[in-house]
C-alpha cells in the first residue's frame, strides 16, 4: 500500500482539475491505496505542513488546469518550495495531469514537459509514454474549424450581450482615468 | 511602444536589453518584477460577467496591464525555471488572458484564440540561464511557441546567459524592433 499525496493545483475546489484528482482517488481508494488531497493554493500558506504531507508521501500527484500553455503560477512556486526543501523529496513517483479548454493535447502538453524538468533537476528514474494522452485525442476535422470559432464566437457575443456588455467596448486599461 | 517585463534575479539582462533598444532609437519601457504583487488569477469570471475586461482583483497588474495593452510589443525576461517562466514572470502572464481577444479563430485547420482585440499578440521571451541543458531549452522554446500559436500572434524566444555579450543583445534588440 503505497501513500498517495493528491495535488489540485487549481484556484477552483470544485473545478475540472478536482474533478479529475477525484476520479483518482475513486479508483486508487478502491484498489486498497491510501489518498490525502489538498488544494494547492490554501496549502501554500502553510508550506511547512505541505511539506510534511509531500515527505509522508510515496507518489504524487498534481492535477492542475492550463493558464498560458502551462500549469498556473502557483505550481512553479509549488515546484520552488520542493526544490528549496530537497530533504523531503525521497524518489517519490510523480504524475501531473493538466486540462484545458482548447482540444488539442499540444497547447496544454509544455505544462508535463516542465514537470519533467523539475524531476531532471531532482533525479530522473523512469518516464511514462506520451502515446497515452496523445492516443487518446479526439480528432476536430481541421476543415471544421473555422465554422466552429464563428459559431463559438457568436455565442460568446450573443452571451456577453444578454449580461448587458459590449464585446466591442475598449479594454478599461485603455482609458486613463478608470482605475 | 516595447515593454520589458524583467525578473531582475536574472541580474541585468532586462536593463542591457532596454538600453540596447533605447540606443537603436525605439521607444521602450521597463518594468521590473522585483517587489511587484500581483495576485494569482482564480478563475472567478470576474473579467467577463462584473467587470469586463478587467480583473476584480486590485494589485500591481492595475498598472502593469495597461503598460502591457499599450504596446507594439512585449518582451518578458526572466530565469528559465523547470523549463518555463519564473513564478515573479508567470503571476503576470496568468492575467494576461483577461486582456485578450475572447474570440475563437481558425488558423491552419486549428481552433486558436486571438491576441488583442483588432490586434496581434506580439510576445518575445527571453530566458536567462547559464549552462541551460539542451532539453530545457527546447521545453522553454516549445512553451512560447505554444503561446504565440494559440493567440495567433508572433514573437521568439531566446535564451540567453546571465552575463551576455553585447552582440547577443543587439541581435536580440534587432530581433523585437523588427529590423
């Protein structure tokens, strides 16, 4: 039995990164293993007792959603504080799930390869295949893109609209006197 | 306009730049990151349903945003961290979505975002590390890339040791004022 630190890097408790962190711990529950999870950004407050629960922990898992092409900042701090704490970091196994709006495991994909960096800069044992997430994209027909950025868009439009906002209206950082 | 958003731990690699531009007669601005605060974006939907456009958070992105919206092109320096942006870097660049255009477009079959609003994203990063392993490089390159792909903008990354000769610089200052 192996203990199992589960990571939601996410802001959001009840979001899809969470969502996904708690199918895990469903499936490595059922299967006898022991599960904490906690919340990222509340657990960095107090980073010595994160750091205890990364120590008592044989496997990690951050399951987190994709800000610009990677995980969020928080994660990098996350990442930091281990890097500064080496003491707690025993050959721990680490897996990182990241989700994203966009369809294309591509945009999202820089956030595992960082991941793996960071464990290049602990020590690097053994990675798994890329092919797993990569098999499992559902295909978008390129020639349908452009139909659906119009659609999609017309609908964003047409809900910005309904809550009263101008999708056109200039950025306020544009005009001087509104902040 | 060109504005330097610089992780002065890099040491002086974002003021060299900006001195390599202001020399070339182009008008730039700098921002250093150190002491900066800016809050981590919690997914709130605040920038869309309260305040359009803005986040509903006050911290130093009120001043840093408007620097940023303003400009023919942004250039973020920082240390290359786990193959990505400095935790200082990434706060900022988390809010950037709130500034860009919501819309979706379609670019070479792909569904991809817009930069701003009538206008490109124009995004140069430089990442400062010495003796940087080649696979870092790489994730770092392949982070911006994955940047500039989705808000359909352009831009490169470099990456750079901390104590730079002159002609990287003038080749890099070259490089963002298009020449």
């Amino acid at each position: 039995m192996r203990n199992f630190l589960l990571i939601n890097a996410s802001p959001r408790k009840k979001g899809t990164s969470a969502v996904l962190l708690s199918m895990c711990k469903e499936s490595l529950d059922s299967a006898g293993q022991r599960t904490e999870v906690i919340h990222l950004y509340p657990a960095m407050k107090s980073p010595e007792e994160l750091r205890i629960a990364v120590d008592r922990a044989d496997t990690l898992v951050i399951s987190g959603p994709c800000y610009v092409n990677t995980y969020p900042a928080e994660t990098t701090a996350f990442l930091d504080e281990l890097s500064a704490h080496p003491e707690v970091l025993h050959g721990q196994s680490l897996y990182g799930m990241i989700q994203g709006g966009m369809p294309y495991y591509h945009t999202h994909e820089a956030g595992l390869l960082q991941l793996e960096i960071f464990f290049t800069h602990i020590d690097k044992d053994e990675v798994s295949e890329p092919d797993v997430y990569r098999k499992a994209q559902w295909k978008i027909p390129g020639i349908l893109a452009g139909t659906m950025a119009v659609v999609m868009s017309r609908r964003i439009n047409k809900d910005l609209r309904n809550h009263g906002i101008d999708p056109k209206q200039k950025s306020p950082y544009l005009i001087e006197d509104g902040i | 306009m060109i504005t330097i958003i610089a992780d002065e731990s890099t040491g002086h690699v974002g003021q060299e730049l900006f001195r390599a531009l202001s020399e070339k007669g182009g008008r730039a601005d700098y921002v250093s990151l150190e002491g900066v605060n800016v809050k981590p974006c919690m997914n709130c939907a605040g920038c869309t349903y309260t305040t359009f456009g803005k986040c509903v958070v006050r911290d130093d992105a009120d001043w840093i945003l408007p620097k940023i919206i303003r400009s023919d092109a942004f250039v973020f320096v920082t240390p290359i961290t786990y193959g990505g942006y400095s935790f200082s870097s990434k706060q900022v660049l988390d809010k950037l979505a709130l500034i860009a255009d919501r819309n979706y477009h379609a670019h070479e079959r792909e569904l991809v975002k817009g930069g701003f609003p009538g206008r490109s994203f124009v995004f140069y990063a430089i990442g400062v590390s010495d003796n940087c392993p080649p696979e870092e490089a790489d994730v770092f390159k392949r982070l911006h890339r994955e940047t500039v792909w989705i808000t359909h903008g352009r831009g490169k990354a470099f990456v750079i040791a901390s104590d730079p000769d002159s002609t990287e610089l003038t080749n890099i200052a070259n490089e963002v004022t298009g020449k």
